[in-house]
C-alpha cells in the first residue's frame, strides 16, 4: 500500500474515533441522566461497613405509591420503579410544576417495583438535598451530600426534582 493511502487511512480511522468521543452538542435531554453509567465509584460516600439498614425503610414501604404504573427508571439503574412521597411533600409532587419548592422535611423515595432492585432517597433537611441508594432490602450503599446525585439533580426542572414521566 502506497504511503499516501497508509497516511489517509490512518487520519480517516483517528478522525472517526476523536468524533465518536465528543459529547452531544446540545447536552442530554432532561430528566434523561444516563451519569450513573459512566461514573466511578469515588464520586460516592460509602456507607459504613457493613451496611446497615435504612431506620426509615419500613415505613417509606408503606407510603401511597405517586406513579399510576410502574415505570423505567431514566436516571438510575435501568429498572422498572414506583416513586413514594412523605405526606409533607405529596400537595407539592401531585402538582409539580418548574417552580415547585418542596417544603423542609421532604423525602422522596423511587423504588424497584419487583423489590429486587436498587432505591434511590432524597431528603431535604435545612433547605439542601441528601441522597441515600438502598440495595433491596433497605441496606444503605452510600449516603450524604452524593456527588453524583447532586450533579445530576441540579439539572431539575423544580427544586432538584425531575418529577414523573409524562406519558405521550
């Protein structure tokens, strides 16, 4: 093979690469994190070891479910989930709207539906949002002020929440 050919093979090859590694101009579509997928593990509090279960888990279980069905996840594990919200915050995310404050005391809670999945909590206490995932069972994986959580939530609509999917 001519040198020539070699030389606009190799460019052509490199060229194809660089542009497959650049992010999407326009930036990901809201409420469509995929950021747990290429996160590494040291944007996370670890919990204590060995992982204790979460004090409130039993009773967020018992909590009305918000979603009308279960729904994927687009932001967390791949997973079908239902969405739990205290009583102080269920006025607030029944009509969420992109200037909904949610009220001090805040939790919410998205949850594997099969109860076999992982569950996401966000608690707002004086007025900043904590972060807890849960394996299944309620045992806590990490929690606090979670880098990750909070990077992905700060592109929120309201108040750090994405809020329920809208069905077309």
């Amino acid at each position: 093979m001519p040198s020539f050919l070699r030389a606009s093979f190799v460019l052509a090859a490199a060229l194809t690469l660089a542009s497959a590694c650049t992010e999407n101009a326009h930036g990901p579509l809201a409420g469509a994190s995929d950021a747990w997928a290429r996160t590494s593990k040291a944007a996370t509090t670890p919990a204590p070891s060995p992982a204790s279960v979460w004090d409130e888990y039993a009773t967020v279980l018992h909590w009305p479910v918000a979603n009308p069905a279960p729904f994927a996840s687009q932001g967390h594990l791949p997973q079908q989930v239902d969405v739990r919200v205290n009583e102080a915050a269920a006025a607030s995310y029944a009509a969420l709207v992109t200037d909904t404050v949610f009220p001090e005391g805040t939790t919410l809670a998205e949850l594997s539906h099969a109860g076999s999945g992982r569950g996401y909590i966000m608690r707002k206490i004086a007025h900043k949002w904590s972060y807890l995932e849960l394996e299944a069972d309620g045992r806590v994986l990490a929690s606090g002020a979670l880098t990750l959580c909070a990077g992905c939530h700060a592109q929120a609509p309201a108040d750090q929440v994405f809020g329920l999917p809208h069905t077309p």
